[in-house]
C-alpha cells in the first residue's frame, strides 16, 4: 500500500468527537482520496504498518501550520459573484437592488462570476460548496468538474411570473417556468449526480416557497424521496416572503411547510430571519438542519439569523456566505468571525457561541447541513481527503500560545483566510505555494477587467 501524503509535526485539529479534536504535534496519512490515520504521529505509523505501507510518496513537514478539514460554504450562490457592490446600503435589496440585474446576466457572465467566487473561497480555504443555483446550466456543472471542487449543486425549482418586477401585491406565477425549471433539475441530475467518485452530489432545491406553488412543492418533495436528496430552500427569509405567504396560503411559511410534510431530517432551512421562536425550535426539533448566512443578511437586512435559538432547540447549524452580492465576502473566516460576534450581541454574553462551537459549525456541522458528515467534514480514518494549511506564521496568527491554548479562538476572531498556504479536495491539491492548480486565475481576472462593462446604462450586463 502506499501513503500519497504524509503530514507531521502540525497543528490538527481533526473536529472529531465533540470539540475541535486538536492533537500538539499530530501527524495524518493520505493514501488515494481517504484519509489512511489521522492522529499522533505514534497513532498514524502504527495504522501505516497496519495497513502494510510500503511507500510514502510526498511528506510535508508541518511545522507552524494548522492543519484542519476543508471549510465549508453551505449555502452560496457563485453566480453571482461579478454583482459584487451594486446593491448595497438600501431597502428592497433583493427587488429593487439585484433582481434587475440578475435577469440580465448572460451565460458568459454567470460562468466568469462562478469561477470568480469559487477563486476567492478556494483561496481561504473551502473545499465544498452548498452551490444554490440561480441558472441551471451545464457549463458550471464542467467547471465544477475541472475546478477539483466538492460541490452540493443545490438543483433550483421556481415559478416566477413575468410579473414580478411589476409591483403587484401577489406576484404571479408561471406554471410553464415550473415545468421547464424542475425538469432541467432532473436533466442536470442525471448526467452529473455522483460524478468523479460523488465529488458532484446534488441536492433539491425548490427556491422558495413564495416563489412556487403547493403543487410543485409537493411534487419536488415526492422527487426528493424517491432519488434520495436531501432538500435546501429559502425559508422565512423575509418580510416580503411573509406577506406573500399570507396573502396566497392564510400562512406562515413553517405552518405551510409542515403541512406539506418537508419538516424531517431530509430537510435544510436557510435564513429563517423571520421565523418567531417557536417556529425556530419546531424545525429544529423535527430534525432539519438550518444554514445561516450572517454577512448577507447582516448587511442585506440588518438582522442577526437565529442560529443561538435553532442550537438551543438541539439543531445542527452550518454556515453559509450566500452571495458576494450581498455579502461583498465569499470566505467562511469571515462568516466564522460574524457568527461568534452575532451569537454574543444577540445574547449580550461573551461566553455565548465560543470559538470552538464556530469552528465547528464551519467544518462537522456544515457537512451535517449538506448530509455529507459521513465523508467529509472531519479528519478521520475512511473519510475524504478535503484539508487546510493555514500558515500560523502570519502575524494575525502569531503568538500560538500553548497555555492557555489561543489557536481556536485566533482562526475564528483572527484569520482572515490569506493565512491558508495548501488546499487539497479528495486527495488533490488545488492550491499550493499561492498557486490555484486547477484555476487559471489570471486569465479569469483578466478576462472580467476587459469584458465587463465599467457602467450600466439600465441594467444588467447586457
């Protein structure tokens, strides 16, 4: 048998167990795309001679490195990465703001901002994305193939009506861009589901439920059940959500789901900003998992998502950075920082949402939101290689103080993602010694500063 990577000497924290499973000087075996040990270095050379390890093919010596599972992004929308700044400081963020212009967005444009977002997040460390899409389109599912990513294409399903910009109290919607739109769900399923060894693992995504109707959401559900996905929906998202809920159904979004049978574990939440408390623990408590977006809806909306009352009720959180529309940041540093500083406003305790519960959240838990916990989301024996070098040289880093152990708490309250130096996605490296391997950055970023108007006559990119 033979160990393509050894790492020693680093910094692990292998967010096995309940805390974030931090070894001193720990060392981890990667032989294929799975992890062969992680542990001391005593631990991983006795599973090496177990296993009858014969050859060590590439051994990095990680001295002043962190060594962590790959971040994840559990809710993110790369489509929209180049209407970064366009809509920012205003009401109506979403209609009034980015709508006009996210209906202009040509393929070549949705592509380049897909490949500019997942740039930017590779760089700071994640590995697997909770891709939401806007446009279902195959040339992304190529890029995800090429990019070396893990990716949850989140498959959209909507019924916009050709009225929705009008102003109208009850915005129509379109049973024909229902259709069409599920289908192309279940064309995209078919030909990427499980592709390069389950790299690509899609999941449902009816997109809201303002935005489709009972029978439509029922029968994305029946789909769901039958190919075994799970589901991801904007959920209680908003004020403007809630009104059109009341005005079409006489309800709440969580009352309307739960009678259409979508709360269980199968189930993801994201947002819920305006779900009351109640609402909150009944979907914790029936098993679904929540992803809260804190820099979108902080900046979107000035709120502060409910993840302290969604982990109260025993729910499982992951986080998400939604869209550099909103966010102007697709990096999980940065949502790792927002979800401790939110968790402690909103309680008015510094003790509340600890460092090491974030970490958590951006690592295990997002992989449980995305139901992929069973591969990735930890450093254990039998999962998927998906890693981080975060270099703890950098001043932002510096002091690593052993006791009291500061680490945890300065990768959460401190990092700002350039500290990671090495990215590896199922065995590979994508990322090494500030080089994307898979990504021809500076062809992307030329390709946007040539091509991508510097004004908008109306709107959109058109």
């Amino acid at each position: 048998m033979v160990v393509d990577w050894l790492f020693k000497h680093a910094h692990l924290f292998t967010l096995s167990g309940d805390g974030v499973g931090y070894v001193p000087d720990g060392s981890l075996a990667v032989s294929g795309n799975r992890i062969l040990a992680a542990g001391t270095q005593a631990d991983v050379d006795a599973a090496m001679q177990q296993a009858g390890v014969t050859q060590v093919r590439q051994e990095f010596d990680a001295t002043n490195y962190a060594l962590l599972p790959g971040l994840i992004d559990a809710h993110i929308h790369t489509q929209l990465g180049l209407l970064r700044g366009i809509a920012q400081d205003m009401h109506d963020w979403m209609m009034d703001g980015v709508l006009p212009y996210m209906l202009e967005l040509k393929p070549k444009w949705q592509l380049l901002a897909a490949q500019l977002t997942v740039i930017e997040a590779l760089k700071a460390g994640t590995t697997t994305f909770g891709d939401f899409l806007v446009f279902p389109d195959p040339e992304l599912f190529e890029f995800y193939l090429s990019s070396g990513i893990r990716v949850r294409p989140i498959l959209p399903v909507f019924e916009l009506g050709p009225t929705l910009l009008t102003g109208g109290k009850l915005y129509q919607l379109d049973a024909h861009m229902g259709r069409a739109s599920y289908n192309e769900a279940l064309r995209l399923y078919a030909e990427y589901q499980n592709a390069d060894d389950g790299r690509i693992q899609c999941m449902m995504g009816p997109f809201a439920p303002d935005f489709i109707s009972a029978k439509l959401l029922d029968r994305c559900k029946e789909t769901a059940e039958a190919k075994n996905l799970p589901i991801q929906m904007h959920t209680a998202q908003g004020d403007r959500e809630t009104e059109q809920m009341q005005l079409r159904y006489k309800k709440r979004t969580i009352p309307y789901l739960e009678e259409h049978e979508y709360l269980d574990p199968r189930f993801t939440a994201v947002h819920m900003t305006c779900a009351n408390n109640d609402e909150v623990h009944q979907v914790a408590q029936a098993g679904c998992k929540l992803v809260v977006c804190n820099g979108s809806i902080g900046l979107i909306d000035g709120l502060i998502p409910p993840a302290m009352q969604f982990r109260e009720a025993g729910g499982v959180v992951g986080l998400g950075s939604d869209q550099a529309a909103g966010n102007n940041s697709c990096n999980v540093f940065n949502e790792m920082k927002l979800m401790a500083f939110f968790g402690k406003m909103h309680t008015k305790d510094p003790t509340a949402m600890p460092a090491a519960d974030v970490l958590r959240m951006a690592t295990i838990d997002g992989a449980k939101a995305l139901g992929l916990d069973h591969e990735i989301g930890s450093l254990e024996a039998g999962k998927k290689a998906d890693l981080i070098l975060v270099d703890t040289s950098h001043p932002t880093l510096q002091p690593v103080i052993e006791q009291p152990f500061n680490l945890t708490a300065n990768l959460v309250y401190a990092a700002r993602g350039h500290e990671v130096s090495f990215v590896m996605i199922d065995g590979k490296p994508v990322y090494q010694d500030g080089q994307l391997q898979t990504i021809d950055e500076p062809a992307v970023i030329e390709a946007i500063r040539t091509t991508v108007p510097k004004t908008r006559r109306k709107v959109g990119f058109a």
